[in-house]
C-alpha cells in the first residue's frame, strides 16, 4: 500500500484532491480521503483537450481500510 491521500493532496495525473466524502478521520491535520472524493482536473485537461476528465473521482480505494464506512484511498489507486 502506499501513502495515504488526504484533502489538498496531489493525486493520480496531478488533479488536486478538494472535497472528501467523510469528515471525522484525519492524517496528519487532513481530512483522510476516500472513495468518491472530488478532484480537480487533471494534465489532460490543459490546452483545451476535448478528451480530458474534468469531474474525476477517487476509486479503488483499500479493501480492508475504511474512514465512515468508506474506503480510504492511497497512491496508486486508480480514479474514476
């Protein structure tokens, strides 16, 4: 497993994490991040790319760790 994810955090393609689905576990003064979590757009988005994923969320989070029931996500998971 790698790092753990946690809200302003970079993510998958350099979106930015900025808004968590749960509010009540931290790491490190961070809200932790979990599946369904919003991003910002990533590298792709630049330049006009009519192909780029402007409304990313975060997936295929831990299979035995959870924050509210959700699973935590870390680098290396893939977004939606």
């Amino acid at each position: 497993m790698g790092a753990a994810h946690r809200d302003g955090d970079l993510n998958t393609d350099n979106g930015v994490l900025n808004s968590v689905l749960q509010s009540t576990v931290f790491c490190n003064g961070s809200l932790l991040s979990v599946d369904g979590s919003s991003r910002t757009s990533d590298d792709s988005c630049t330049g006009g790319n009519p192909h780029c994923s402007p409304n990313l969320k975060t997936a295929n989070g831990s299979s035995n760790v959870f924050a509210e029931g959700i699973a935590v996500n870390y680098s290396g998971n893939a977004d939606t």
